[in-house]
C-alpha cells in the first residue's frame, strides 16, 4: 500500500468490471470501452483505472493511482514515467495482482485494456485475462521506425530514406539527405515518439551533439510542408480497416506534437488520399495479426503532394475527440472505435452492418469543431501557483455544441498547485469545442492560457 497514491474503487454487486492500464489521460475512453462491452456480452460493466499519474484531483470513478516513484514525496512533484516501467511494475506489484485475483475470482475472467499495449505487462498470460487490444508482440514491432520504412516504403509514398547502423554513417547520410538547398534531415532512433529520440538536422554538428552513442537510425530527407495531418483507424483483420477521419496536427519545433485540431482544413481529394493510404497501411498491419486502433502521420506539401511520417500502433491522442464525434457523426447504433477494437480483438473482423468512415464532406457539415493542446513542461524549475479544475466532462462539453449549444474548453489532468513539474511531463492538457472553427481558437487559446497562468511567477 505504500505506493498506492489514491485508490476510490468501489466493487458493487451486479456488475463485471473490466481495468484500464495507462496514464490518466485515457480514463475518459473507458465510457466507450463500457459500452461495447456491455453490448457485446449484453450485461452490466463498470471501469477500474489503474494510472501512476500523481494529482491533486482526480476523475470521479473507480481510480487506483500507483505511483513507486514519487509516493513517498507527498505528492509535490509531477515526473513522467516511462508506461513500460509502469506495466512491469504492476505486473510485480501484490496490491494490483490482488485485485486482478480477486476480479478473475469473481467473475471467471477478466478484460484489461492499454492505451498502448507492453510486453512488460506480463499478468496478460494469465489464464482468463484477456487484454482489449493489439497483440504487444506485434505492437514492439511496428513500434520500429526502421521496419515502417522498409516495410511500408512499397505502399505508400515517402521521402528519401536510409538506414544507417552507426554514428558515422547517420552523419554522412544527414550530409547526402540535406541537399544543397540546407532543407535538412530528420533523424530518428528506430523508437521514438513525440520528439523523443528524433530532431530536424540542418547541420550535422547537431546530430553529433544529439546523438553521441553508436546505433541504429533512420535518416530522411527533410521535406518542406504545410500540413501536418493525423488519420485515426481500426483494423479489424487483413482486409477490414475502418477510417475514423483525419486531424490537423500542432508541431512545434520540427517534430514535437502539441495537439490537433478538426475537422482538417485539407481539400476534400487530399483528405481523400490520407484516408486511402492510411487504410493500406491498416492492411499490412492486419497481415501481421494486429487488431485494433491506430493511427498515421503525414505531411503534405504546398503542391499538395502527401508523405507518410509514421504510423502509431495504438491509440492516439486523438481517439478520445474522435469518439465523441462520431457519437454525433455515425448511424443510431454504429459501433464506436473501442466496440470496433473489442470485436477485431475477440472476433477478428467487426460487427454485420458496421458502417464505412465517415467522409470529409459529414465531418465539414457535422458544426461540430475541435481541437486540443497538451502542455508540456520542456525547463527545469516550473512550479505551479495554483490548481486549475476541470468543470464539465469532455464528452457533456461534445453533447452540449452537437445539440446546438455554446461551446468551450475545459482543462483536463491538471497537475494540480505548489506542485514542482520535472521536464517531459504535461501541466495539463485542454481540449475545445465549438460550432464554428473561430469559436473553437478561440476557446482553446483561452484554455491554454489558463495552463500557463496556473505556473508559479507568470
């Protein structure tokens, strides 16, 4: 129990819980998880959330904050950790193992679901436990940026590449890849994410300085663009992939993603495009025996030309903006993202009568517009003055613009106050919705510069 940071579990008769694994940031994901569970096996579900994130508020619903790391420091300091290190932990963890027992006892099995699935959460072989998503195997190995670009090179179109086993031969690719013109090279440890492991080189003293020690990378040239669009999809086996819809990215620095916003401002044929090759990609993905969400980035010249960056196998960190569309966006009774996950998992195809995704033409009319923005602290000594609360749910903020009400933004995961904030880890997140686009800037600048005045001396 030492390391137990907040736990609200509540087991009532009556119902079967399934567990979330991950950070706090997906809890509101798990409504949809429940719904497809509960259509699916037609009996009552209820979630448990099992994160390490520490704050001073949390979501109402059964929580089990764990944190080995910094419980002991009182809660005053806010440091991400790795969700590998997280998995392995509560796969050792008594408390956690206890409650999963106790759940398999129960209810003769269990349902357990990552936002992205790890190796290292090793109670997945347990007898009865069934974990809601990819296969981690194969997830490690798409994961690979490396074999993206080998593998997917003959599907879809993609910048200049090499692959370069050592320090030396990256640097003399960063040479041949920049071009004359001094457009640079990206470069990248074959596992990398959000801008971690991966920087714009315009000059290769800068790859030396970043990367010091020998490896494996993925060079490519650099491509000037405009847009930076995200697609979000299922796949439910080799052939079927459902296409959620695509997203316009905020990159700031080159490659650090800060957030999304929809519907995209790309033409319709250029959207059209993103959706088709993000579908073939789904399929190489489903010959591999994954299933389940996933997601593709892309950049897109001034010309309109598109190029694959990388695809995600798992959700995004648009899944839950997505899914609060579509409620408003699909046929009465259409399967969700997460039921579409759970029937490619357990069934390996989705459901009779699942319908195609909705196109850019429904999204455009839908008069439903969002966009999210996740503050991430980057410097040393950022300390926050005082909390800011989260006023509504995410979803009630959807359902309030899509029945013709105002809109607005809510900040989510607050650190909380006079909480010191190592760098790499989020303040806090805001997501904004609005009928019209202007509405929806504007209220999420709004949410943005509450995160900032809620630090310490701003």
């Amino acid at each position: 129990m030492d390391d137990v940071v907040f736990e609200s579990i509540r087991l009532e008769p009556g119902f079967e819980y399934f567990l979330y694994v991950g950070e706090i940031k997906a809890h509101g994901l798990n409504d949809f998880v429940r719904r497809g569970l509960e259509r699916r096996f037609d009996r009552p579900f209820r979630a448990i959330t099992v994160c390490p994130d520490v704050l001073q508020t949390y979501p109402s619903g059964n929580v089990l904050a764990v944190n080995p790391w910094l419980a002991r420091g009182g809660g005053h300091v806010a440091e991400r950790r790795p969700m590998d290190a997280f998995a392995h932990y509560l796969s050792c963890d008594r408390y956690f193992r206890a409650l999963a027992e106790r759940l398999l006892a129960a209810q003769g099995r269990l349902f357990v679901w990552m936002f992205e699935p790890k190796r290292e959460f090793l109670l997945r072989d347990v007898r009865g436990l069934t974990l809601l998503g990819p296969d981690p195997a194969v997830v490690h190995a798409v994961n690979d940026k490396t074999w993206q670009y080998r593998t997917l090179s003959a599907v879809v179109p993609m910048a200049d590449f090499e692959i370069c086993t050592g320090r030396d031969p990256m640097l003399a690719a960063c040479v041949r890849l920049g071009g004359a013109g001094g457009q640079g090279a990206f470069v990248s440890c074959p596992y990398s994410a959000g801008g971690v492991s991966s920087m714009v080189v315009l000059d290769p003293a800068q790859a030396a300085a970043r990367f010091a020690q020998d490896g494996c990378f993925l060079v490519s040239r650099y491509v000037p663009h405009v847009w930076d669009p995200t697609v979000l999809a299922v796949v439910g086996n080799e052939r079927e992939v459902f296409v959620a819809g695509v997203a316009d990215m905020t990159i700031e620095d080159g490659n650090k993603f800060r957030g999304s916003t929809f519907p995209s401002q790309l033409p319709p044929d250029v959207q059209r495009t993103l959706r088709e090759q993000t579908a073939a990609v789904g399929r190489v993905l489903g010959r591999m025996g994954f299933r389940g969400i996933f997601g593709c980035d892309f950049i897109v010249t001034p010309d309109g030309r598109v190029y694959f960056i990388e695809v995600n196998p798992r959700k995004q960190g648009t899944t839950m903006e997505f899914c609060c569309t579509l409620e408003h966006l699909l046929p009465d009774g259409a399967p969700n993202l997460p039921e579409l996950e759970i029937c490619a998992v357990l069934d390996g195809r989705f459901p009779e009568g699942t319908p195609e995704g909705p196109d850019h033409e429904l999204a455009a009319h839908l008069g439903i517009h969002w966009g999210t923005y996740n503050h991430k602290v980057e410097t040393p000594g950022v300390r926050t003055a005082r909390a800011v609360l989260q006023d509504m749910p995410e979803r009630d903020l959807f359902r309030r613009v899509a029945a013709d009400g105002p809109g607005g933004a809510v900040v989510l995961e607050h650190v909380g106050g006079q909480v010191a904030v190592m760098p790499g880890t989020f303040l806090g997140r805001v997501a904004a919705v609005a009928p019209t686009r202007e509405q929806m800037l504007a209220a999420l600048a709004g949410g943005r510069n509450q995160l900032a005045a809620s630090i310490m001396g701003a």
